[in-house]
C-alpha cells in the first residue's frame, strides 16, 4: 500500500490514512499488533480515535459514555454536583487555595479535610476492616471461626466433677465454691478458644455394685467423651481442683503446634521413678527398644507430666487412635486390682507407671512434657518441702505465667477453697485489661496500698 | 520509495508514558517462551514428587524373599537331642515345601523370673516377629506336635479369608463351656489376627496363629504381663490368655475361632470329653498333648506318625 497520497477526508469525519494506525502501536508498546475492530472497515474516525486516546489515557473521555436513557439522567444529575469532570475539580482547588490564602486558620483544616477526601475510598475500606475486627471479637462469631477453622472442635475438656458427694460426703459450701469457679475457668476457656468442655459428674460413674473398681474412673470417662464428640482428636483430662490461669494460651499454640518441642519422648530426660529406659531385650522390635519410638510426632498419642514422685495424671492428653483404645481396655485388669490395690494408693495412675515400665507395645507412643507446661504445682503441693532447684521444676512461677494450676492434694491438710481463690485472684490481675490497671493504679495511689 | 509524510505523531499524547506491559515476566520472555518454562517447571515437580513418594514407599515395602509365614517352635534343652531334631526337620520340610522359615528357641533364652518355661512362647513369637519384620503370619506351634499333611500351604488351609470366612466359629462361648463372654458374631475374616482354636476345657494356645503388627505386640505383651505371671494361675500362660480373652474387648475382638482339628487334632483323648478333636487320616496337624508327662514317652508315641509324615512326598 502506497503512503505518497495525501490522506483524504471521509464522510464519517476521519481520515482513510492507514498510517495513522503506526503511533498508537508503539505507545502500546505491544510487540504484535492487537486485533481491533473498526467500525469504519479499516478507516479511523473521529469516534474510533477518540476512543482509542482514552484507551491510552486511562481514563474515558465523554465519548464513551453510553447514550442510553439512564446514563443520560444520572448524567443529568451528576453535572449538578460540585466536581463533574477534572476540569473543574482542578477549578475547584485553584478555588479552595485562593480562599486558603485569605484565611490562615482554615488552612490545616482545608488540607486534612482534602487529604482525607482524596483517601476517601481507603479510609472507607480501613473502617470496614476495623468494624469487621470489632464485630468478629464482639459477637460469638470468632468462637464459631476458632472452632470449626481454627481446629478447636478437635479438642475435648473432660472435667471430672462433683467428686465425693453421696451420703458418705457431704459437700460443704467451701466444696461448693470450688467446684463453681472451677468449672466457671473451663467453661470461659472452653468458649473462648471453640473446645468442647465435658463436665463429668463422678458420682453418677458408680455403676459396678460391689464398688471395687472405685475411683477407677477416669477409663470410663475418656472413653464415653470418645463416643460423645467423635470429630474431636484430643481429650484433656482435667482434676477439679485445677485453674487455668492463662485463658489467652490456646492449646493449639501452647502445646500441640509444636509437639516435637514441647514434649520429650526419653524418660531418662526426668526420671524420678528411675526407670530403666529404654528395652534392652534382644527380642524385641527396634522401635520398642528406642528411647523415643519412631521420633515422629505423629505417634503420641498420650501426653502427661511428671511431679515430684512420678506420673501424674491431673492434667494430661489422650489421642484418639487404636493405641489409645487398647491402652483404655488394658488400664483396668482385675487381676493386677486383685494384687495391687491395697498398694497402688494412685490407682489409675500406678497402673499406668506399670503399663509404661512392662509392656514394650505402650511406650513408644507416650510423651511427656514438663511440668509447668501444663500442670504447675502450687508450693508444698510436692509433699515435704523440696529444693529450690525442683521448685523451678514443679511449681508454679508468676513471672513465667505459667498456663495451668494443679492443686493436687489439697483435699489432704491444705485449704484448696483459699489456694483456688488466691490463684484466680492472681490470674486476674495478671490478666486484666488496659484500663483495669489504670484504674487500680488510681485507687492503689488513693489508698496508698498494694492489693494482690 | 519515499515517504511524503513523516510519521504521524498523534496529537493527543498520552498524559504519562504508557505501561509498557501487564506482566513483568513478559519483558524478557514471550508468552510461549513463558508457557515452555511452566511445563518444564511442573514436570521437575512431579518427577521429585514422584520419587519422593516412590522412596517413602520403598521403606514400607516388603524385600523379596520374604516368607510369607514363620513357624515358631519352643524347645525344651531337657530333652533328647536326636528327638528333638526330629521335630525341627519336621517343620523345616514343611517350610520349605511353600517358602516359609522356622524360628526355633530354646525355653531357657529368656528371662522369665521365677515363673515355669510354658511363659517363654510369648516372648519366643515376639522374638520371631523381630527377626522377620515382613512376614505376615506367625505360627507358633508346640513342640509337641508334628505337621502330619504337608500338602496344603498355611495360606490354602486356613490364613485365606475365602477359607477362613466359613471356618470362624462365631457366638459360642470363647472359655468352654460356659463363660459369658462369646466369640464376636459380626466378625469378619480381615478382623483376624489370632487364630486359635479350643478343645473341651479351654482355649488351646499350643497352636495359634497371629498376624505381625501393633495388635500382634500389643497382645504378646499384654498376655506377658508381670501381673498376670505372679497372679499363680493354674495353668499359667493357658489360663492366662483365657484371662486376656474375656476381660479385654480389643482383644476378644480380634480373635478368631476355629475348629480344633483344623491345626491341633488331638492323638490322644485323655480327658474323655474330646472326641470332636481327635485326630483322624489326613489331619494337618498331630498334637501329643501330655506326652511328657507321667508314664508316657513322646519318642515312642511319636515313631508312627513320624514315619507317616516323611512318607508324604516332600
């Protein structure tokens, strides 16, 4: 095609020139040419051209617009606001600054006001995003959230309640209190991160008449939670005479996110019942003769702690799994009560020590964590004071805000009513809010005491 | 030829240079180039993972050569040697005939405090179940009794779930005759992983067969319990089981029952309450249970029957 004529004016007002065509390519900066449709056939017109600068530009031109009968009207209605094309809005400005000069004091708030409506569209998203946080928390829906996407529904609290009772034990309103703030903690904690909490009445688990299996309950108990909540993974046996004394730790981040860390596999890392560990009989397996089974996380499926003397079974975690099925059917074995319940004072928990120190098949799923982590003691709670060394150890330190509060034993010559009060005072304090501290920092400055 | 015009520039120009492209990538590459890379990329993925997961696989998988079943046999150091080689070569032919291995041991191995030496076939089959980690079934058998029809493989007679499934022996009594607990109704014969079978007084744990795997373990030291060692049960480890079996649902729920002449037909009925298990021509298995004791002498009872099984062509 020949470019030695001159272009020729059409009658759609354009040019038939094909050589327009060659500077909007290279602003495109396409390295083939596009496919285009014309409406001349090939010819730019003037609506074509125009239509293609805004392509260039950006922003559409008037030309663009639809001529239907809406756009017409709101047209009709937008020509009537203050800022209708950048023309005038730039007019506008020129206007705000001339008035800005005049008036000094208006000024910092005529540029905030523009700065503000320029970041309008952002500052409405930013209040969106606010508002949303504010209503997630607000309303029970991030308990919904925690526990269907956070996994909080795989988690299961069994809180052995209404110990004693009867006819043999009457419960006096110090029990009573107990057990209310207790299962008042879990409850809170339990809807806080989206658990399941258990309450077991003990009283009710007496079903075998002649009695001898007696306080053997926990097995039973684990077992029915099992069938109750059949989505849930892990079962956290907790004792009554527990606190939790930090709701904010969730169980996920605490302890399960990071088991490998959090646990140890290798008894001989704290052994105060000395058992031998692990296997050495040459007829057994590898795994079974390891210190710590295969070393994956993925088979614990038992996790409990150890206290001064050995297991200890007031806060500790079951898995779900087959494992965890035969460990519950062998816990209890008639023929190991027959011999041993007059000298098994822990039941429950000597028969697990004896299951961990004979039966190879157990160990290699077993874990332990330290004690602090989730079953701290409080002092004297070992029996016989006790070094500073397993005070660390064992007993329950503030300034490390420990998670949980064991308060084992106390039913023997401790007050457990005052020991739970004082620990829910101090999670209190520890764990109020901003303007809480403020405002006892007020009073305790008007009264010139120290509350604790 | 010549241009009458320069180019056109176009005469509303863009306020700002124009973005040269979407797609930072695309400045170096074309699209083609782009898509050619994405193939190669994926490919390497799914060859890694492929490996990946090939070699994984490989731990679990089971070496050739492996046997398919174990025998296991505890002997007595106490008795005759020449004896005793009898009933190892019994088993070897056996073995050999359908690819299986033999694992025998000495009852004194191991350590068993001060209990009697029946406890040693519990750590015995643990001890076998170590040393042949692939091998699927495990059949102790006592030492005395002998394999009498060496035709059929373990597989073909019993361990097939198409031959187990009409063999199992569902909803009687697991402790004859009367206990409570019955063997499971509903189970299925991929449940199995103790086969056993019992006679007229009780489970008749000379002869059984277990599958490998955590059950396996679980069971042999579940039923070794020290516990259950001190506890003076009459029997000791026979009544020991019988324990195990009634007391213990995942137990009982992996137990298969199955008629007793199926691997442990009796030769002699001392008790008199046990025709149904008395051995008859063609039996797989001979057991002469009691052979040691009193005025019996196993040598002698055995002879026969010896001759017998070597007749059949190994």
């Amino acid at each position: 095609m020949s470019l030695s004529r001159s272009p020729s004016p059409t009658r759609g007002g354009g040019w038939s020139s094909p050589g327009l065509t060659a500077p909007y390519d290279e602003s495109s900066g396409r390295s083939s040419p596009a496919v285009r449709t014309f409406p001349n056939n090939g010819n730019v017109t003037w609506a074509s051209a125009q239509a293609r600068s805004a392509e260039v530009q950006g922003y559409a031109s008037f030309s663009t617009r639809k001529q239907g009968f809406f756009s017409k009207h709101f047209r009709k209605l937008s020509r009537g606001l203050p800022i209708t094309s950048y023309a005038e809005k730039e007019k506008l400005e020129r206007r705000w600054k001339r008035i800005n000069a005049k008036n000094g004091s208006w000024r910092l708030i005529a540029i905030a006001g523009r700065i503000v409506w320029r970041l309008r569209l952002r500052l409405a998203g930013l209040l969106i995003f606010l508002l949303g946080i504010f209503i997630f928390y607000v309303t029970p829906l991030h308990m919904v959230v925690r526990r269907s996407f956070g996994g909080g529904n795989k988690f299961v609290i069994i809180l052995a309640a209404n110990l004693g009772g009867g006819v043999m034990e009457w419960k006096g309103p110090r029990e009573w209190a107990i057990e209310r703030d207790s299962v008042k903690n879990k409850m809170h904690y339990a809807r806080k991160w989206g658990y399941e909490l258990d309450i077991v009445d003990m009283s009710t688990k007496k079903r075998y008449a002649h009695e001898w299996r007696e306080s053997w309950e926990k097995v039973d108990t684990i077992r029915s939670a099992m069938r109750k909540y059949p989505d849930a993974e892990w079962f956290w046996w907790l004792d009554l005479n527990t606190f939790i004394m930090e709701p904010s730790y969730s169980l996920q981040s605490h302890l399960f996110k990071d088991l490998q860390k959090n646990t140890y596999r290798d008894i001989n890392y704290y052994n105060p019942l000395n058992i031998s560990h692990p296997f050495t009989s040459e007829w057994l397996d590898s795994e079974s003769r390891s210190a710590i089974g295969d070393g994956k996380s993925e088979s614990i499926n038992f996790i409990l702690s150890q206290d001064c003397g050995g297991f200890n079974l007031g806060s500790f975690f079951v898995r779900r799994s087959v494992w965890t099925d035969r460990l519950l059917d062998i816990w209890w074995d008639p023929v190991g009560y027959e011999q041993k319940h007059m000298e098994w004072e822990h039941k429950e928990q000597d028969a697990l020590e004896h299951m961990y120190t004979n039966f190879p098949w157990v160990r290699p799923h077993i874990a332990f964590t330290s004690q602090r982590k989730v079953n701290s003691f409080p002092p004297g709670a070992c029996g016989g004071e006790t070094k500073e060394t397993e005070n660390a150890k064992i007993h329950y330190q503030e300034k490390d805000r420990d998670f949980l509060v064991n308060m084992a034993g106390c039913e023997w010559g401790r007050d457990c009513w005052g020991e739970m009060y004082n620990f829910r005072q101090l999670s209190h304090r520890l764990n109020r809010g901003m303007w809480e501290q403020f405002r006892d920092r007020i009073a305790e400055s008007f009264t010139g005491t120290k509350n604790s | 030829m010549h241009f009458a015009f320069p180019p056109r520039k176009t005469s509303n120009p863009p306020p700002y240079a124009a973005r040269s492209t979407r797609y930072p990538l695309s400045q170096y590459l074309r699209r083609s180039q782009i898509r050619k890379f994405a193939i190669i990329g994926l490919g390497i993925i799914a060859f890694v993972y492929f490996i990946a997961s090939f070699s994984s696989e490989s731990e679990e998988r089971i070496p050739p050569g492996t046997p398919p079943a174990v025998i296991v046999t505890v002997f007595d150091p106490s008795a005759d040697a020449v004896h005793t080689e009898q009933i190892k070569r019994n088993r070897i032919s056996y073995a050999k005939k359908h690819g299986y291995e033999t694992f025998f041991a000495l009852s004194t191995t191991y350590d068993l405090g001060k209990h009697t030496n029946a406890w040693s076939k519990i750590p015995a089959m643990r001890h076998a179940l170590t040393s042949f980690p692939h091998s699927t079934f495990f059949w102790y058998l006592d030492a005395h009794s002998l394999i009498m029809n060496t035709s059929l493989s373990l597989h073909a007679r019993i361990t097939s779930p198409s031959v187990l499934e009409p063999l199992m022996i569902r909803d009687v009594p697991v402790v004859p005759p009367d206990s409570v607990i019955k063997s499971f109704s509903h189970l299925r014969a991929d449940d199995a992983n103790l086969i056993i079978a019992q006679d007229a007084e009780g489970l008749r744990q000379d002869s059984f067969i277990l599958r490998s795997g955590d059950w396996a373990k679980f069971f042999l030291d579940s039923w070794m319990d020290p516990l259950y060692r001190s506890y003076n049960f009459q029997k000791a480890d026979a009544h020991a089981l019988e324990h195990l079996v009634q007391w213990h649902g995942t137990v009982l729920a992996k137990l298969v029952l199955v008629p007793q002449r199926t691997f442990n037909s009796f030769t002699r009925d001392s008790s008199g309450k046990n025709e149904e298990g008395l051995y008859k021509e063609g039996d797989f298995v001979a057991n002469f249970m009691g052979c040691d004791k009193g005025e019996r002498n196993c040598e002698d009872e055995m002879k026969p029957f010896l001759d017998k099984a070597d007749d059949v062509p190994a």
